[in-house]
C-alpha cells in the first residue's frame, strides 16, 4: 500500500510538473519560478523518501540516479558509492536477467508485468537479501527512469524456511521406520537451512549418566562407539545448563579459563550446540561444528537451530516411545505364547463371551483361539462342566461386587471329550466411570494369574487466535530540556496518563523490557549524537503489567550548530501484529499438514481395501478351524485400526467424504447423552443448555458424533477430580462485532456448539498448538495428539469455525460454529442399515489399482453377480458400448488415468441413461469432493471397506430408484 501510495505521488508530482513547465517555456521571464518550483518538489519528494522504512532506488539509462536513506542502508553502500552504479550489480546473478527484462519491459510499456514480485539482492559485504520489489515508469529530465522500491523480507523468507523445515520434521517422523532414518533426514534438512557438514546427536542417560551418539557425522573425530561418561565437553555444558552455546574461540577459552569446560576431541573453529528439550527435560542436545574460518557461525545459525531443535525434540521422544512401545509388545507376546496355560479377556455375559484368548487355549481345552473367540465355534460357557457353572457364577459375581480378584476351581471337558480341573485366577477391568468392562485372567492345571492391560486415550489440546487492536502514540521529545509530550493515545495503548509516565524521557524508558533497556538507550544516544532518524523496536511495562511489542519511529530537529534540540515521532503498537504472524504461520503449517496427512489416507486407504478385501475372501474360503484363521482375524483388527487412523488423517485433513443431512442439534445431542454418559465418570455432571428456536445445520452424522464425542473426552481428561462438563447451543449472527474478535469469522447466521468444563484448564503455551496434529499435553503413552486435530479439520470441512478459549485454573471452552440453514424436508433421525446380500445381475467393475480390481471382482463374483473389469475409464466405455445395456451397475474409481469415474458416468449415461452408477475412492483433491458427493441420490463408497460394506452397498444403489444426473461442481 505504502509503494503504491509512493509511486502514484511521485507520478502525480512528475505530471504536476510537465503541467507547469511547458506553458512557462515560453515566457522567459517566468523560469526562475518554474526552477525553484521544481527544486521545492524534489525537496518535497526527498524529504518524504527518506523517511519511508523502505528503499527507493530510481535508475536510469542503466545507471542509478537516486537512493533513498533506506535503500543505502540496505544494500550497504555509501550514497556516493551507489550513484552511477549499474542497478544490475545491487542483484543476486541469478536474478539479474530477471530483474533486467521486467524493467525493460515496463520502459517499452507492457502493462502485462507484475508490479511486484520477489529478488533476492547482494549487499557491499556479499551478503543476500530477499527484497519484495514494487517497479514503476516515471519521468526524470524529460526522459523515462525506472522507479523500484524494495521492502526486506529476509526475515520473513527465513521464517518461510523454517516453517518448511518443521513441517518435514513432522513428517520424517512419522515415516522414518527407525530413529537412524529419523536422524539421518534431521542432518539433511538442518543442512538446507545453515552449514552442518559436521552434524551430531548425543542423548542423555540420567540413569547412568553417560552420553550416547546415535547420530555422528564428523570429517576430523570418528563417532564414539560406547556411551561416554559425563564429563565437561560442550555437549555436557549445554545439558547442565539446558541453554544453547555458540562457542567461538573466544567463548570456547572463557569456559575453559573458568573451569567450565575442557578439550574434548579435535578443536573447532565455532561449536554451535542447542538443548534438545520435551517439556521440562533435556533428554540431549544437538550440535553442528566448524573446523575452518569458512564456515562460521552466528546468532541467526543459533536461532534456526534452536527452533528446530524444538520440533525435533519431540519427533525423536516420539519415536523413541513408538519403539519402546512395539519393544513392549513384542515381548507380551513372546511371554504370552509361552505361557503354560491360557490367558484371556472376555465379556461378563452368561456365555463367558471371549474377546481373546493366547495360543495356549489349544493345549488347555483342545480349540484353537479363533474357535472360542466371539463364540464363532463354541463358547467358553459350554465346555464347562454343568455342575459347576452355577458355583463359578457365583463366585465371580461376588468378586466384582467388592472389586477384588476371584480364584476357580472347576472342570472342563476339552474337545476331545477329555475331562480336566482347571484353576482359574481373574479380576474384573472397569472403566474410568465404574462400570465393568470385561474380566481379565488365567485358566491352566498349574500355572499364574497373566493379565494383558493397557490401552491409549486420545484427547489434545491446540490452540486460539486472537487479534487486538493498534493505536498510535505521538510524541514531542525537547531534548535540551528532557521534557516530553504525550498525546492522548499514550493512555489507550499503555494505560499510563502522561503525568504518571512523566515527563522526562527517563520515565518512559524505566519501563522498558529488561532485556531492550541498555539496546534501545544506546540507540536513542545514537540517533541524538549523528543521526536524522530514529527507529526501534523494543517491549515495554503497560500499565496492566504485562509487556507490548512497540515500533518507535522519530525524526531528529537540529540546530544550526548541527545540535540535536528535537525529536518528534510516532509509536506503533506491534503487539497484535505480531500476535497475528504467528496465528498465521500455525494456521499455515496445519494447511500443510493436512495437505500431507490427505494424500498419505488416500494412497494408504486403497493399500487397506485390498488386504481387508483379501483378508476376508481367505476367512471365507478357509474353515473355520484352520490354523491360519487367528493370523487372518489379527490383520483384519489391525487393518481395520489403521483405517480408523486414516479416518483421523482425512478428518484433519478435510478430505473425507460427507454425507451430509439436515440436523437439529438439539435433538442430535439428546439422543446422544446415554452414549456420552458411559464415556463420562460418576463425578463429572453433564449439563445440557439447548438454546431456543434452533436453526437446522447440514453436517455428516457420524462426524458430528466425534465432534461431541471428543470434546466431552476431552473435558473429561482435564477434569480428574470430577466437575462438570456444560453442553450448549445457541443461534449466533456473526456481526462487524463478532467477526472483529473473532480470527476468519465471515458474517451470516450460525448455530453455536459450545463445551465447557471445570477443569484445570490449558496454559498460553499449549493454547497456541492444541489444535497441532499430534500435539498432546498428556504424559508418554496417554495420548495421540489427533483429539483435537481431527474435530479441527471435521469443522472446516462443514464450513465452520472453532475456536478454544481456556487460562489454567479456569477450565477451558470449545466453541464451534457452523452455517445454519434453512431445512428442507425433515432432519435426519439417523443411519438406516441395509442387510448385506448378492443378487444375479451384471457389474462393471472399474479400478485402476489392479490389487484393489482383483479383490473386488473376487468378491462380487462369490456374491452371485456376473462382473466384468476394466482398468480405467476409457475401456469401462468401450466395455459398456459392446455390452448393449447388458450392465446394471458400475462399480468406478473416481481417479483414474485417461478418464475418470465422473467423465465415465456422463459418457455412459448418453449411451445408456438408465444405467446405475457406485462411486469409490480413498479420497482425491478433485471436484468428487466439491459438491459431488454430496447431491443426493449420488451413491459413494469411501475406502477402505469390507466385503460385507460392498456387499450392502452394491444392493443398496440396485435396488434404489432412477439414477441420479452427475456432473462437475454439481
């Protein structure tokens, strides 16, 4: 805004001169007023120039003419030295043809060239600098002259690529499959961002204080082959001290001098080590060193290793828990298979339900596991003997009463009619609530009780936006006499009257930050010794006691003796706007993640449909007591746990398919408390306010349910010591008001779900990332960190809005938002199931994943229909055209290559409008999600699914009635 204001003065200033001077050519008499008319304009122009906060270059025939202050400073030049240069030698090579074309372009009158873009420039020193560049055309001495103004953005572009960097940490470290392919892509991408060719990991074993390196890349000391003790290297002073350390040579022999350190392999030029720290703990540190003076080290190398040794912090605890986890599972089931006897989990029902039981069920009662699991052969209940059922009954009921362990003594006949004693030890599982789970024990001739326990919660917190405000503070500092005035703004930014800051510059500075004091002092010496301008930014007291963020920009008065007698400024307040960087690098990396996390579910969701597909033929076609139906059952739980993560991924990522319908949530909510009421402990109270006069909202079912779902748990998991959880909705207009404090609100009417708690509440430093994936406030173990991501991508996908609004101590407040609007027909009253069955009829199965084609085209041929395939959409048509009506239904892909399932549709309902369509896919970025899938009467089958889901589903879209018209953003 400011570079457009700025052009169109100096075009506005260069055409108000053309005006004036052409009719005074002619009248001789009259130059001396047109000159000093012009030289009164430059002066004009050159005093606003130099005081803008960016540069001003103007150039002409490939020379520059003019440099503003800003713009010296920034290319580090004197103003004699840029004069007459070529503007070409100010650019980065690999810009200047760049540069150079734009600008002659915009000389020759192409009006089809940016007027701003990026380039990165070169300063006196060699050092680059990424400017945003704003060119314009004037007029200079009666000939064309090009105009650029430059704002630095390096800062911002560094941010850029460190936000990048976080971003692949996360991904690294849900990819890599070990902690060494996790450090190694540390090392790779620390080294776009700064020089690490000597790059190391060490870990810290408080236990046996001694220091691990898992991660050594060195060109001089070779990598430790042992964990050192602790001594007094580098590395163990910045795990003492849990601060990062640059130690150049100087700092290097300071810490030696004062014993704090001593010699610990080769010597480095600069050594740059930063904390590794979760939480409160420092479990290592992270450390790139220099052995040349090549390559040297600064405090923006210790920044940029110190942010991303945060993120990578928790991406190596998490992938330290993640192989400790599958360590510990591992050996639970060495121990379980080896037991003598067999361990299990069942239902406390009248057949003893079994939910699991280990391999040694076989030895003990002669069934194989998956026999007695879900009664699928027998159950548990019948091969005991009749005589003793009733006794056991009796004694395990007892025992759950008063919450204690029972032990049986009974018999049981095997499968090969064998009669057996068994002693029995088992102990009821209950639930945060109170209520019985199951019961847990072990069954053998001799042997000890073996329990099988621990299972994961998921609840997180993430984070709020919040903008506030800015005002300006004038000033008029008489520096002779230290005496200032304050405008009135100086009251409604910092809450101070101008008495009571005072009225000496002293006051104003006594309330400074701690840290900006001295700095911003010195400047101001500065600026009043030898300078025009002042300019700082610097954190002060506000009267509320808490710190703003201010820009303080001021103009210096001299005298004619060239003594500073005035200066006369303005202070912005940053505070908000900083605050507003930062909301939207976090919104910025969710985008990205969700991005990452979608395409990741979709290719993962068709990996699953083939091996649930492939997994259930094999059940099918395999009798029930085969040895490998156990093996079959575990990978169908586990892919089916990892579809449920994938649901979680698209959820946050936005990208799952909706099947939307009118909903009133009040209803919706009510019919929902005795589900929530089993997840929610006796001491936590559940208050439902629903507000009156409801809207109806168009939103997925079975999403709404995890919205509430999830944010009562996680109310629950902040409230330990019980409370009570407060339910309410209301009909919210989103006003100028609302939307003011309310970051990306956009006006209309919504209905607001809102869920509060009484708990311990989230602090500022967790509020800002509770909405992270994989984020989580909870200990190792108790959470996934995708509560809270998931309800976060479920809402934007309806349209909506969430914000958290929690402080510790005060409980915490979920407000989610999402556009009512005006029912049509009546609110949905929930999911009807179809049964699963075959029928004779033909299908056209079409699929470009020739695993997924398979299972399907298996499947659907056991079920009784004559199926033909076909790899994609263009031989699907020519299937269909040799087919002559032949086909009812056609099973499609949505993405393919060649065509389409939506291009094959509209085809083929030109050759046969009556033909029926099912359409599936694990989720695409492409109008399947717009406006697709969402028409009714359009039939989708979203990946992974089972046999049985295809089964129903095929039936359902042939039984329905006509076919439904399909088309692109529809």
């Amino acid at each position: 805004m400011k570079l457009r204001l700025l052009n169109s003065i100096v075009r506005a200033l260069t055409r108000t001169v053309d005006a004036h001077t052409v009719p005074l050519r002619h009248d001789l008499a009259e130059r001396q007023r047109v000159d000093e008319a012009l030289r009164e304009s430059e002066l004009r122009f050159r005093a606003l120039a130099d005081i803008v906060p960016f540069g001003i270059v103007i150039f002409q025939e490939e020379r520059v003419v003019y440099a503003n202050r800003a713009a010296v400073q920034l290319h580090g030049y004197d103003s004699s030295e840029l004069l007459g240069i070529s503007p070409w030698r100010l650019v980065h090579p690999d810009h200047v043809e760049l540069f150079r074309g734009r600008s002659r372009q915009r000389l020759a009158g192409d009006d089809g060239v940016p007027e701003h873009y990026e380039i990165k420039i070169v300063t006196k020193q060699g050092a680059e600098r990424w400017v945003e560049c704003s060119v314009a055309v004037s007029t200079l001495e009666g000939k064309p002259a090009i105009v650029a103004a430059l704002s630095d953005i390096t800062e911002r572009r560094r941010s850029q690529e460190i936000q990048a960097a976080i971003y692949e940490i996360s991904q690294a470290a849900q990819s890599a499959e070990s902690l060494d392919e996790l450090f190694s892509s540390l090392h790779r991408i620390v080294g776009r961002l700064m020089p690490a060719t000597n790059f190391y990991i060490a870990l810290h074993d408080p236990e046996t204080a001694t220091l691990s390196f898992p991660y050594f890349v060195d060109e001089v000391d070779a990598k430790p082959d042992t964990p050192q003790a602790f001594g007094k290297g580098l590395t163990e002073y910045v795990l003492r001290t849990g601060e990062p350390l640059l130690a150049t040579p100087k700092v290097f022999d300071d810490l030696c001098l004062e014993g704090q350190v001593e010699s610990v392999g080769a010597p480095s030029v600069d050594w740059l080590g930063v904390p590794l720290k979760v939480r409160d703990r420092t479990i290592g540190v992270l450390a790139v060193q220099s052995y040349t003076g090549t390559v040297r080290y600064g405090e923006t190398e210790r920044e940029i290793l110190s942010y991303v040794s945060m993120q990578a912090a928790q991406a190596i605890e998490r992938k330290r828990a993640e192989q400790e986890l599958r360590e510990s599972q591992r050996k639970l089931f060495t121990l379980m298979s080896n037991l003598p006897g067999m361990a299990y989990r069942c239902a406390n029902d009248e057949r003893w339900t079994m939910e699991f039981v280990s391999d040694g069920c076989m030895a003990l009662t002669g069934y194989h596991p998956a026999e007695l699991v879900a009664n699928r052969t027998v159950a548990y209940e019948d091969i005991i003997d009749a005589a003793d059922r009733e006794k056991g009954r009796r004694l395990v009921d007892e025992a759950i009463a008063g919450r204690r362990s029972f032990e049986l003594t009974y018999r049981i006949r095997t499968a090969g009619g064998v009669s057996k004693w068994v002693w029995e030890r088992g102990i009821g599982v209950f639930s945060p609530e109170g209520a019985l789970l199951a019961l847990e024990g072990f069954i053998a001739d001799i042997s000890e009780r073996t329990k099988a326990e621990e299972a994961l919660r998921q609840s997180e917190e993430r984070y709020r936006l919040a903008l506030q405000a800015t005002q300006e503070i004038m000033y008029d500092w008489d520096i002779g006499a230290d005496a200032v005035f304050w405008n009135p703004n100086l009251t409604n930014v910092l809450g101070y009257a101008p008495d009571e800051m005072g009225r000496s510059l002293e006051g104003f500075h006594a309330r400074l930050h701690p840290d900006d004091a001295a700095r911003v002092r010195r400047e101001v010496a500065v600026a009043v010794a030898h300078g025009e301008v002042f300019s700082s930014a610097y954190r002060i007291r506000r009267k509320t006691d808490e710190f703003a963020t201010l820009l303080d920009r001021g103009l210096i008065l001299r005298g004619r003796d060239g003594v500073a007698v005035r200066m006369v400024g303005a202070i912005t307040d940053l505070t908000t706007s900083k605050q507003l960087q930062d909301q939207l690098r976090q919104v910025q990396k969710i985008e990205a993640v969700g991005r990452l996390a979608g395409g990741i579910a979709h290719d993962f969701n068709n990996l699953l449909t083939a091996l649930l597909g492939s997994t259930e033929l094999l059940q099918r076609r395999l009798g029930d007591d085969h040895p490998a139906q156990q093996e079959l059952a575990t990978i169908q739980r586990t892919a089916r746990r990892a579809a449920d993560f994938t649901q979680g991924l698209l959820a946050f990522a936005r990208r799952q398919v909706l099947e939307p319908v009118y909903l009133d949530l009040n209803s919706f909510i009510s019919e929902g408390l005795p589900m929530l009421r089993r997840l929610i402990p006796e001491n936590i109270r559940i208050d439902l306010r629903a507000g009156g006069g409801l809207n109806a909202v168009r939103a997925d079912r079975g999403q709404m349910t995890q919205i509430l779902m999830n944010l009562c748990v996680n109310a629950r998991d902040a409230m330990p010591a019980g409370g009570t959880i407060t339910i309410s909705t209301e009909n919210i207009t989103m006003d100028k008001a609302f939307i003011a404090d309310h970051q990306g609100a956009k006006p209309g009417p919504y209905v607001s779900l809102a869920v509060t708690d009484t708990g311990t509440g989230i602090g500022p430093e967790d509020v800002a990332h509770i909405f992270e994936p994989f984020f989580t406030t909870k200990d190792r173990g108790k959470g996934t960190g995708l509560g809270l991501s998931t309800v976060y991508g479920i809402v934007k996908q309806h349209g909506g809005l969430i914000y958290a609004n929690s402080a510790p101590g005060n409980g915490s407040t979920f407000s989610v938002y999402l556009p009512a609007v005006a029912a049509r027909g009546e609110l949905s009253e929930g999911p009807v199931d179809n049964a699963a069955r075959g029928g004779p009829e033909t299908i056209l199965v079409v699929e470009d994943e020739a695993e997924v084609r398979q299972i399907l085209v298996q499947a659907l041929s056991g079920l009784g229909y004559r199926v033909y395939e076909a790899a994609d959409g263009l031989d699907a048509l020519s299937l269909l055209r040799s087919a002559d009506g032949g086909i009812d239904l056609v099973l499609t892909d949505v993405v393919m290559p060649r065509m389409g399932g939506m291009e094959l549709c509209q085809a083929a309902r030109a050759i046969t409008p009556g033909i029926r369509f099912l359409f599936s896919s694990g989720y695409t970025e492409d109008t399947v999600h717009v406006g697709f899938v969402k028409k009714e009467g359009v039939f989708f089958l979203a990946k992974p699914y089972g046999i049985d889901t295809l089964a129903s589903k095929v039936r359902e879209v042939l039984d329905s009635g006509s076919p439904t018209s399909v088309s692109d953003g529809s």
